[in-house]
C-alpha cells in the first residue's frame, strides 16, 4: 500500500507555520502526521476503530469497521454499531458549557446557548415532529435562516431517525419545490422571514408559493420558527407556529439507537444535469468524519471559540457548524448575517468581542473585503485567532496573501481545505500545527485518504511527483456519501464508474514535486460560482422556461470576487427582440427557478451555437470567446457550422 511521499515537503519553500501554532496542537510535527497516516493506510480498521472509540459514544459496538468497496456501492462504516448523533453532539457534553454563540443580523443580537439549553429544545422538537406524525426515516425539509432553531430542527431529526433535508435559504420556490418532491418530505421547519444585511426574506411566503404546485402534495405539516414575528399567512390544518407546536412538548426525548448505515441526511447539489441530486450520508461514518476533521483541521481544543461562517443550507455549514464541533463539545458561533454589514469590519469585530480563535470562510468573502482594504481589519484586535480556514474554491495567492498578514498577522496557520458535499468533510488540507504552507494548495491528505492523480484520457494512475491529471481518491473513507437519494445507479455512475475502482471528484489536479496537491478546477458542467456549486445544466433550463429562449449554453467566465460567474448564451424565439428588457426577463427565470445566486453576470442573445456535428456544444470554444480569448479557439474544423464562431465573437465584442 502506497502512502504520501511528503518527505520533501517541509524543505520547500512553504511558509512555515507560525511557532504558537504548534505549540500543544493536536498534531504539532510533520513526523507525527506522517505516522499516522501511515498507520491510517496501513491499518485503517486499527486506526479508525481507535478514532470511533475516541470521538463518538456508542449504544451499541460496531461488528466491523469497514465493508464493501465503490464498485457495488455499499461501503459501510461500522456496520452493527449503534449510535445517536444528537446524544453525541448534545447529551453527552457539560449541560452549562456554551455550545452556540449566536450573532444575529444586528451585531446587538448576540445569544449564548448553553449544551444544556440546546438539548432541552432539541428534545422538544423532536416530540413535536413525532406529534405532527413524523417516523424513523421519513424525510423532513429545513428552509431556515441562520438561527439556533436550524440547528435544533436538524439535531431533533437525527434524535427520531427522521432524515433532514437542508434547504439554503437563498434558494426559490421552484428550487425548494423540487427539492421536496423529490425527497418526499412530510414536514417542513421554516421561520415566518428571513433577515440578511436588514433585508427582509420571505421565508413563509417562498414556502407556501412552493407548497402550492399540485405535485407538491406530501407535506402535511408546516412548523414556523417566529424570527422577525411579523404576521405571515398560516394555513388552517397545515401550518403551526415552533414555539406553539414545542411549548407543549417535554424537553426529553429519548434518543433512538441508530444503525451505524441508516441515513443521517440529504443535501441536494448540483450535478452535470438538470436535476440537483440528493447526495444521502449515513450516521457512523459521517459523524465521525465530521468530529475527526473539526477536531485536527482546526486543531480545536477545549476553551476555543470557533466560527464557521458558511450558511447551514451548504455542507460546510453542516459538518463544520453544527455536527463536528457539536460532536467535539466545542462552542460554535452561528452567524445569521453578511461580512459586509453593518460594514466591513464585521468578521473582525466579532473575532474581537468573541474571542475566537479559528475562523473558516471561502475565498470570495476574502476577496469582497480586501477591497475595503486593511483598516476595517486592523482597528480590531484579532490576537485571539489561531487558525484559519479556507473552503470552496481555490484561494488565488493575493487573497491568501492578505488572509495571512493582514487577518491572521502571520501568526495564524491557514488551511486550505478541499473537499466536496460528497466527501461529507475535509479530505485534502494542511494540519494547522504541522504542515508548511504555500498559498494556493489544499497541500495534503487528511488521515486514511488516499488521493491519486489520473490521466483523464486512459484513467491510468499517474505516479510520483510532478504530475497533472483529475483527482480521484482511491479507497473508501468514513465520509464519504453513499448513494444519490432515490437513485443508486447515478450514484455509481456519477462517481465510481467514471474510473474504475476510484473515488472520481470532478476536480483537475496537480501534485507538485513536492507531493502537494493543487486543485485546478472542475472538469465537468460544473460552475463554482462564490463558492456555491452550481450545474451549467440548471442555469440552462432555467433559461429556456422563459418563452423567448430556445436554446442556452451556459460557462463559467473568471469574476474578481466570485471566482467565477456565469455568462450565458441565448438563442431566441422568432418573434423576439434582444433588449435590456428581454435580458433582464431572462435574469429574472434563473432567479425564480433557482435563487438569486445563480443569475447570470451577462446573457448575449446569438443566431446560434458552435455545435459538433452530432449536435454535441462545444463549450470550450463558448468560454474562449466569453472569455476575450478567441485567438485560441483551438481547432473548430469539427463544427457543424464554423461560421458561426465569428458571428458570436462580434456579437460579445458588442455587448462588452
Ligand atoms: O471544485 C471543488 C471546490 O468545490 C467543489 C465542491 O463543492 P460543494 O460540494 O458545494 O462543497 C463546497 C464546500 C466543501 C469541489 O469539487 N472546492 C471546495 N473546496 C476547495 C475547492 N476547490 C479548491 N480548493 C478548495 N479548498
């Protein structure tokens, strides 16, 4: 069995991580990382059945630690173990501890939940989903703002066995219509609104717009978490208030033992097709990845105040706000509101006055606020910080840059963690007390992960340093997701049949001479738009909902702040004119069918597109031309009609 050759890597010329961090850290040598990796790789069953012990509390012991492999798809994590994941995350840890830290849209609204108090509510609404009817295994959705209730909704789903279904709350009715059709959710928790930047989201409004469609006939019950408490239709049968529906609860609820591989939860995320997939964890595995990672990525340790400021809707906010830093006992702060309000000091005033000591965020947040430059950061004392984190797209070296000296005074480690809805937490990163830093780099594996680059071509396994392919991981880990909810034969052709006998991420990759990992970017219809995954495909049928649009193609064009942002090409119906108007109705469909986040930055209404001759886009030459690059097109000899390359390039030269 191959492990990593990181022999090297200390000696590069990485940025060594800064003294304090490694002092008491969890991990605090490259030797030791490499020990136990080694040991992660070479006796998995040892290594992680030691971390199970460790980490999580078990009704009942596992018979194996693990069986099965990618090619069938059933992977199991502890098969016959029991255990509950909000016993683990709530009973279990010191009921006057603060377990919550949560900061409200207003910086005045600050609330400190103790372990005590979050399990009290847990409990309360757990019985109050067993009284609207809920059992083991049916599904619940969760449309809530950033909120102690969110976390409570989902606690009290895996507290019964019912199976969550986090919907962002950015998203539109259409989106959380379909999201609920297709998981066949019974309940929906939602808040009468949202509040984001003192902007006002309708929450119970979008719910019942989306609950409306005759094919969204299985919620029987509505339960509404009164966040601004302004009135909001309610539905006579349907609809009731949180605190009305938990205030006749007791705050006990027994916790059910849950199989090791029973579903936890869905998250839907975007694929290379039209339809957003269900991406289903399971209980064991997940959970101890979720504690593992929180625990040595963010070198967390008793007394830390830590803050991941991602939404719940999204799988950071899963793993790395609620159930790993629950799991660990630690304080997590949840916070409801944007980086820029009231203004740009925000993530630092709060470091400030909560004293936090690791900070997770994605670089487009980053990038948004080195524009307001480095005042509003240095008028706040940021001492207490310790670790920084970095997630969801590559970080560009100018933004790391500023992360480490302006944010982190170069006394904090960053890590730059890579890792996917499916991965259910951090597989490639830096260790915080340990590995050498170069800016860029999600660096190296994380305990028992086994990266391998291939050539995307011939699948082959590219070995030793220096070498540039698709990333793929090798052997299953406790995260990893193990079906599409509803649709096991996309699960495997998704990610296991693309290269035989191995994890395929979706990612380009290079490993450097010195075995550090470089993630390059999707290889697949994938756009990573602020950090938020979205499908070409999507973007696509939105488009065409709209009357006047035939035909869309949609890539991802390079945006200074979010990564990337959409640029869409429309083919239009006869009889419509291309305006601002038309554009701006074309805009308004993706909204309303996918949520505000997935607007395009520019539509160009075009005669055609460059097709192969089997009708196939060819999108490379779309993103040259989008991208001011058509003096590279590349061979377009294969079109069905060349001529029509020029065409769209004159036609982007006019609309810029
Ligand atoms: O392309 C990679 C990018 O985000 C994708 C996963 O998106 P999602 O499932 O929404 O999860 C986001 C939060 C984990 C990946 O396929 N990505 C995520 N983290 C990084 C990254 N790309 C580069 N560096 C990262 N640290």
């Amino acid at each position: 069995m191959k492990t990593v050759d990181v022999s090297a890597a200390a000696a590069a010329e990485a940025v060594p991580v800064p003294a304090r961090c490694s002092k008491g850290a969890w991990v605090s040598t490259m030797a030791q990382y490499k020990t136990m990796y080694d040991k992660s790789i070479m006796s998995p069953d040892a290594f992680f059945s030691e971390q199970a012990k460790k980490m999580l509390t078990w009704m009942h012991p596992y018979d194996a630690v693990m069986s099965g492999g990618f090619a069938e798809g059933d992977v199991a994590w502890f098969p016959g173990g029991r255990l509950n994941v909000s016993a683990n995350c709530l009973d279990r840890h010191p009921a006057d501890r603060v377990a919550i830290i949560w900061e409200g849209d207003e910086p005045t609204d600050v609330r400190h939940v103790t372990y005590g108090e979050a399990l009290r509510e847990t409990c309360r609404m757990a019985n109050a989903l067993l009284a609207a009817g809920v059992q083991k295994g049916d599904r619940v959705a969760i449309y809530m703002p950033m909120v102690p209730e969110a976390a409570y909704a989902m606690l009290a789903c895996t507290r019964i066995g019912a199976i969550h279904s986090v919907v962002f709350a950015g998203f539109s009715a259409e989106a959380l219509r379909a999201r609920i059709v297709d998981a066949q959710c019974k309940v929906v928790i939602t808040a009468d609104q949202g509040l984001r930047g003192g902007k006002v989201i309708p929450l119970k409004a979008t719910v019942d717009e989306a609950l409306h469609h005759d094919d969204c006939t299985c919620v029987s019950r509505v339960l509404v978490h009164r966040r601004t408490g302004r009135p909001v239709p309610m539905k006579e049968h349907r609809d009731e208030f949180l605190d009305a529906a938990c205030g006749k609860q007791r705050p006990v609820c027994p916790a059910v033992p849950m199989d090791a591989e029973e579903p936890l939860f869905l998250l839907y995320t975007s694929g290379s097709t039209g339809k957003p997939k269900g991406v289903m964890h399971t209980t064991g595995g997940y959970l101890l990845w979720a504690a593992m990672t929180h625990h040595y990525v963010f070198d967390y340790r008793q007394g830390d105040v830590y803050a991941c400021v991602a939404d719940i809707g999204w799988v950071t906010g899963h793993s790395y706000i609620v159930y790993g830093p629950l799991a660990n006992g630690g304080t997590t702060l949840m916070f409801e509101s944007l980086p820029t309000y009231p203004n740009a000091s925000r993530y630092w005033d709060m470091v400030e006055r909560h004293k936090i000591t690791q900070f997770y965020t994605a670089p487009t947040a980053i990038r948004a606020l080195m524009k307001a430059g480095s005042e509003p950061v240095k008028k706040h004392d940021r001492s207490s910080l310790r670790v920084l984190g970095s997630v969801g797209e590559p970080i560009n070296p100018e933004a790391w840059k500023w992360y480490f000296e302006e944010v982190g005074d170069k006394q904090c480690a960053i890590v730059d963690t890579f890792w996917q809805t499916e991965t259910g937490g951090h597989v490639l990163t830096g260790l915080p007390g340990c590995t050498p830093m170069k800016p860029g780099a999600a660096s190296l594996p994380f305990f028992g992960v086994q990266p391998v680059v291939l050539d995307p071509a011939t699948g082959a396994e590219m070995s030793g340093n220096g070498v540039e392919g698709v990333l793929a991981i090798g052997r299953p880990w406790p995260g990893l997701a193990r079906s599409i909810y509803g649709d096991h034969g996309r699960y495997l052709e998704t990610y296991m049949k693309p290269y035989p006998h191995f994890y395929f991420t979706g990612d380009g990759c290079r490993r450097d001479e010195e075995g550090y990992f470089w993630i390059t970017g999707r290889v697949d219809d994938v756009l990573n738009v602020s950090g938020h995954r979205l499908g070409t495909a999507e973007v696509e049928s939105a488009l065409v909902t709209h009357p006047a649009c035939v035909e869309a193609a949609v890539v991802g064009v390079p945006h200074d702040i979010k990564g990337v942002g959409i640029f869409a090409y429309c083919i239009l119906a006869d009889g419509y004119e291309e305006s601002a108007e038309l554009v701006g109705e074309l805009k308004g469909a993706v909204r309303t069918h996918i949520g505000g986040i997935a607007t395009p930055e520019a539509i160009v209404c075009v005669p055609g597109l460059p097709k192969t001759r089997s009708g196939k886009i060819m999108r490379r030459i779309l993103r040259k031309i989008a991208c001011d690059e058509s003096d590279a097109l590349g061979d377009t000899s294969t079109l069905a009609d060349p001529a029509i390359v020029q065409i769209l390039i004159d036609k982007v030269a006019q609309a810029k």
